[in-house]
C-alpha cells in the first residue's frame, strides 16, 4: 500500500463514516432522551433513500401509504384511550385532528406531485417531509405506553420494530434496489484523488446537520428540554417538561437524521429495503464507542468505524464485518473498566 | 335415505377410480414472503399446464410455502400421504428443495427442483434439477476468456453461497484453462462501497474481473471498478442478467460481458443454438399470458417441467398405473434415461451420475450494446 492507495481509503472510509456519524449522533439522542436503543434507526435510511428513487420514477411512492397506516393506527389508539378516559367529544376529535393532519396533507401532496417528476430537489424536500413523521409515529405506537419499561424490554420492542418495518419495507418497496442520482454531477481532482460532488455533499450536510444539533441543544428552549430530559426525566418532569413530548420530539429528529442520511448514502450504493440494517447497526457501534451518552466522541467513533471498515475490505474483504464489529469489543471491555458500575435501572 | 347413502357411496368409488387413473403432480413454490420474485413467475407458468397429456388427465395440486422450508415439508407430505402424487415439482427456491428432498426419498418419489439445490448423496437417486448448476454457466465465459486471450483474472464476489460456488467453479475451469486467479475479494449485497474492493483488483491489474452477484445489487461493484479506472473485461454472471443491471449500471455496464439461460433471450439466439425454436415457443406462450416483456427464467423452468413430463410420461403409463409405487418408479426411472433433450433453458441430458445434467451447448454469452443485451457472437 502506498500513499494514493492509503487517501482514497481514507476519504471512503470518511465519506461512509460521516454517515454513520448521523446515525450515532441520532442513536445516542434516543438512547439518551428516551432509554430506548432504537435498533431501527437505519430503517429511516433506506425508506429515505427507496423514497426518493420511487419518486424519481414518477411513481407515488409506498412509504405514501405506510404512513397514512400508521397515521391511522396511532388515531385509533389515541381514541380508545381517550375513550377509556371518558373524554370530551371536541378533545378527541382535536387529538386525532393533530394527529391526522400533517400525514394526510403530505402523502396528499405526494400523490399528487408524484406523477409531474418535480426537480431533484423538491423530491428530495418531499422524501424528507413524508419519512420525518415515521419517527413520532412509532415512538407513540410501539413505546410511548411502556415509557417507564426497563431497557431490555425497550430493547426487545426495538427488535420487534425492526423485524416489521423490514417486512413492510419488502412489500412498499420491492426486493430490488435502486441507486439515486447525484446532487452534484461534479468530479475534483486533488493530487491522485478524485472528490465526487456527492461526497462534498455527504461531508458539508454532515457537518451543517452537527452544528445544527449543537445550536439547537445550546440555544434552542426546545433543545434544552431534551438535554434536561436526558440528565434526569423526574426532575425535568418536575420543572414542567413533558417527558412524552420529549420522547415524540426525539423520535422526530431521529428518523429526520435518519431520511436525511438515506438521501445522502442513496446516489453512492444500491439500497436495498434491508440495507439499512447494517448501515444503523455500524452506527450504533459509534454509539456505544461514546458509551450512548457523547456526541462529539460519538463522531469520532463514526469516523473511526467508516475508516476501519474500509481499510479492512481493502486488506481482508470477506472479514470486514468481522472486523468491524470485533472492534466493538474491547470498547466495551475499557468502558466496564472506566467506569465500573452495576445495572442502573 | 339409503338412496341417499347409496348415491354417496358411489359417488366416493368414481371419485376414488378417477383419481386412482390420473395423474396427480404436487407442487410446492414459494408465493408469498421474501422469495415470491421467483416463485410467482413459475406458478404463473403452471397455470398454462397441459390438462392431458397422453390421453392421462393430469392434476397439478399447487400450494404456497411462504418461503418457509418448514411449510415445505408440510406440503410435500401432505402430497405424499393424501394426495399419493407421483411426482413432486418444486420447491422454487433452494432451502424449500432441499427440505423436501429426504420426503422425495422416504416415499420414494421423484422430485423435479426449480432451484438449483445440493443434497447428500443418499437423496441423489430421487432429485432432478431443472435450473443450469455453474459448471454449465462457468463454461462460455471460460471459453470466451481463452478466446480473448485474457490471462489473469480477479473475483469480486458475495460472500454468501451463490460468490462460494462460482468461486470453486472458476478456480477449477480457468485453471484447467492455463488462467490464473490473481485476486479474491468479496462483498455483502447491502454494502455502501466496494471502493476499497476495487483498489485492490485494480492494482493487481487482472486481464478480467469476473463480479459475482445477482440483479441490481451487481451493478454497485461494476461501477466501483469502473469508477477506479478499471479498463479490462468485466463479467457477469447469469443471476446477473436481467434488465435491473442496466437499470442501475446504466453506461457503466456498456461493454460488460454476462453469461445467461438461452430462455429469455429468445429471439436474439442465433440460429444454430439447439434451444432456440423451444425458448421462442415459451416466451411467445408467456408473453401471450401475462403481457410484453413478462418473460423471466423462473418461469422458464416451470415450462421445462413441462417438456420433461410430456417426454417421460407415455413410456411410463406403458409399465405402470398412475398412483403406485410401480409407476412413480418408473417416472424416476424414464427422467434419468430420457437421453438428450432440448429444454427452453438448454440442453439436459440426465444420467445415472448427474442429475443436474444440462451439456456446455446451454450456456450463453451476451454483451450490453447501449442498454440492451445482446449474444457475443
């Protein structure tokens, strides 16, 4: 190997690893604000991805349908609740009202855009308005009634969320992958390295999305009620801040960093419904490189795993996966040393 | 009321007469669940069975497996044990065939797999399979490889079973051929880069590259060679050849060489391809069905079934009656010695010792000439 090799290995990896970074930083948000580990975060990448190539192809596409589903799902629910409780007429209907409206009005916008073949750009907005909504969706479905379970049942209902939206993804999406076209249909030449437009973007929207969550959690009141949330949920639940809101809102950004990641990975690969598995799952060991609690050493771990990944497909391509996620081995085994403590909940 | 019971009593003994004469086929294919791309095809093709064939009313008892091997199994006895067939078809994918084939053995009933499945040598006796194992598709491509001149070649392939077997099987022929493998890597279909990959086949610098995958997840290490400058052949292999590669691969496949069934390049065989007039038959019967541009290998097995049965058949009502154990005997019997036969998926010649059986006549080598396939000539 020599030094040509070792760049373009490097800018791979990164480029990948940027990615992974997104998906860390929205693992650990989840983990942190909520307890759950969202085993399906990567889902929202494919879906993002798959969404926007079905748009592409002027078809409406089934993530449209998948969410009015769900949309619908979490009405019923919030009704035979509301029921149960014997509340006013008028409040229920407002529940679902609010519940309702922003689904419907852009899978109907969807619906109607779809056929015309808007620019790339505007599909791309679309693609991320109609997964966003996924988040809050299946935070309130599957989690928002077991808020105060132990982290191995969150877990465990993590894994039965992951199960589903794989299977739903097959029947919206088709066995089939689809690759994006490029944002940016430019090549740069540095030296022997050749920068697509598509990697400038990875890395800029990478960059742009970190400092946003940082400005949002330092200056936003929004974000400080997350943070609040994480540290403590009684406490913060003390000073007025409502911990399923919290939730909801995490969730939201979750799958927004998580379409927004598909949008970015979709021109560079073939994504499959089942390629977000994998691409989470390399994100939640960035995650638990920062022990599920850092972002900035969550980044690290994302970068680290993207350049690990590549130079071990260089040296060793059938054990890259092996690699990869040995590595998280000994993370662990220095973490439990750091700070050893017993099983908190 | 005894009448009644009287009527009922008859109507059971012609029921059981007829159903003692026919003859009466089980088929398990996967129509629901992850694999029903492949599965549907082929259950469309049954659709268009013949009801007769020689002067016998044939049953085809078709039931899903959800592409579950355990499913598999459940229908396949239930085949053997109520329905008594006399032979099985399926499953459409590996897992459920292989499930299904120690039921073939145990009621000793031949069974025709649609997937290209192994099985220990014990179960050997009562499978045939209908799809092309790799040494027939490995073939033009090696001959093609000679022909060119190519040296060296490097693997990029899955690391599943699929990149295993072509592995093996391209070791050995171009080996026997004087060509080296100078470069092994492999890939997972859900990858986000083979960058890496393609780095390493480009500065070993390989006179081909043979890319070891299936539909559109072929295209991602295609153009990430192409993307490193690669400059030598590239090669596909037949779970490669459909149109979601070109979809994909766009002008980065133009150029590349795919080996493929004779079956859905009909039309575009030359003349002299034994396979052609019987795979112009089944994709025009196809076609006529299920619209334009429908046609797809999977079900082209099914259609081959068809052709075996209709050769097999005769000679075996000659020794036996449907529904015995004589006469499943002598359908395992007449599969393994019906001697050359044009099949729209090649040329199958079963024996004793090979019941994967097709001849190196079946394999096709074609080329993609802006967007489209077409045979090297």
């Amino acid at each position: 190997m020599d030094a040509t090799i070792a760049s373009i290995l490097a800018l791979d990896g990164l480029s990948n690893g940027a990615v992974y970074a997104l998906l860390a930083l929205a693992t650990v948000l989840v983990f942190a604000v909520t307890r759950v580990i969202f085993i399906p975060q990567g889902e929202f990448v494919a879906f993002g991805a798959l969404t926007l190539a079905l748009l592409q192809a002027r078809q409406v596409p089934g993530t449209v349908w998948f969410l009015l589903v769900l949309a619908a799902a979490v009405a019923v629910q919030d009704l035979a609740a509301g029921l149960r409780h014997g509340q006013p007429a008028g409040r229920l209907a407002m529940q679902a009202l609010r519940t309702l409206a922003w689904p419907v009005a852009v899978s109907l916008l969807a619906i109607w855009v779809a056929p015309k073949g808007l620019p790339l750009l505007a599909q791309a907005a679309l693609t991320v308005a109609l997964v966003t909504p996924f988040g809050a969706l299946l935070y309130r479905l599957a989690y928002e009634s077991l808020a105060d379970a132990s982290v191995l049942v969150l877990l465990i209902v993590s894994v039965g969320v992951h199960f589903a939206l794989v299977g739903l993804g097959l029947f919206f999406f088709g066995a089939e992958g689809f690759r994006n076209p490029s944002f940016w249909d430019v090549r740069f030449s540095v030296g022997a390295l050749t920068l697509s437009g598509q990697t400038v973007i990875i890395f800029a929207a990478s960059l742009a999305l970190i400092v946003g969550l940082w400005l949002f959690f330092e200056r936003s009141l929004a974000g400080k009620a997350l943070r609040a949330t994480a540290v403590n949920r009684l406490g913060a639940r003390l000073m007025g801040i409502s911990s399923s809101s919290a939730g909801r809102l995490s969730f939201t950004m979750a799958a927004f960093i998580g379409a927004l990641s598909g949008l970015l990975i979709g021109p560079t690969t073939t994504v499959f419904y089942d390629s977000g598995f994998l691409i989470g799952l390399k994100g939640f060991v960035a995650a638990v490189f920062a022990g599920l609690a850092s972002y900035p050493l969550a980044l690290v771990g994302a970068l680290g795993v993207g350049l690990l990944e590549s130079f071990g497909s260089f040296w060793s391509s059938p054990y890259k996966e092996v690699i990869v996620f040995s590595a998280i081995l000994p993370v662990l085994l220095w973490r439990s040393l750091r700070d050893p403590h017993g099983e908190d909940h | 009321m005894k009448l009644l019971r009287k009527t009922i009593a008859a109507a059971a003994a012609v029921a059981a007469t007829t159903a003692f004469a026919d003859v009466n086929i089980g088929v398990t294919l996967s129509l629901t669940g992850p694999a029903s791309g492949l599965g549907i095809p082929v259950g469309n093709q049954f659709k268009l069975f013949p009801k007769e064939i020689a002067g016998e009313k044939i049953n085809l008892i078709v039931l899903d497996d959800a592409s579950d091997p355990g499913k598999g199994v459940n229908n396949a006895r239930r085949f053997v044990t109520e329905d008594k067939v006399d032979i099985l078809f399926g499953g459409s994918i590996t897992v459920v065939s292989a499930a299904i084939a120690p039921i073939a053995l145990e009621s000793k009933t031949p069974q025709l797999s649609i997937a290209p499945v192994g099985v220990p040598p014990e179960q050997e006796r009562w499978v045939f399979r209908l799809p092309q194992g790799f040494t027939v598709m490995a073939h033009p491509i090696v001959e093609h490889m000679k022909k060119t001149g190519v040296k060296t070649i490097g693997f990029l392939g899955y690391t599943d079973a699929y990149g295993e077997s072509w592995l093996k099987e391209i070791e050995k022929q171009a080996g026997a051929a004087g060509i080296k493998v100078v470069a092994v890597e492999r890939f997972a279909r859900t990858d986000t880069s083979a960058t890496p990959q393609a780095l390493k086949l480009t500065s070993a610098n390989p006179d081909a590259v043979l890319v070891v995958a299936s539909g559109s997840g072929a295209a991602m290490p295609h153009k990430a060679l192409i993307e490193r400058g690669y400059k030598g052949k590239i090669y596909q292999t037949h779970a490669a050849a459909t149109p979601d590669l070109v979809r994909i691969g766009g002008k980065d496949v133009e150029g590349s060489f795919v080996v493929s069934g004779p079956a859905v390049i009909a039309e575009q065989l030359p003349a002299n391809h034994p396979s052609k007039a019987v795979a112009v038959d089944f994709v025009t019967k196809y076609e006529a069905a299920y619209g334009k541009g429908s046609r797809n290998q999977f079900a082209g097995h099914a259609y081959d079934a068809q052709i075996v049965m209709q050769k097999v058949l005769p000679e075996a009502l000659k020794k036996a009656k449907p529904g015995t154990p004589e006469f499943r005997a002598a359908l395992r019997d007449g599969i393994e010695a019906m001697g050359r036969t044009i099949l729209s998926h090649g040329v199958m010649l079963w024996t004793p010792a090979d019941h994967w059986g097709y001849t190196n006549e079946t394999g096709v080598l074609l080329t993609v000439v802006n967007g489209q396939f077409v045979v090297v000539p």
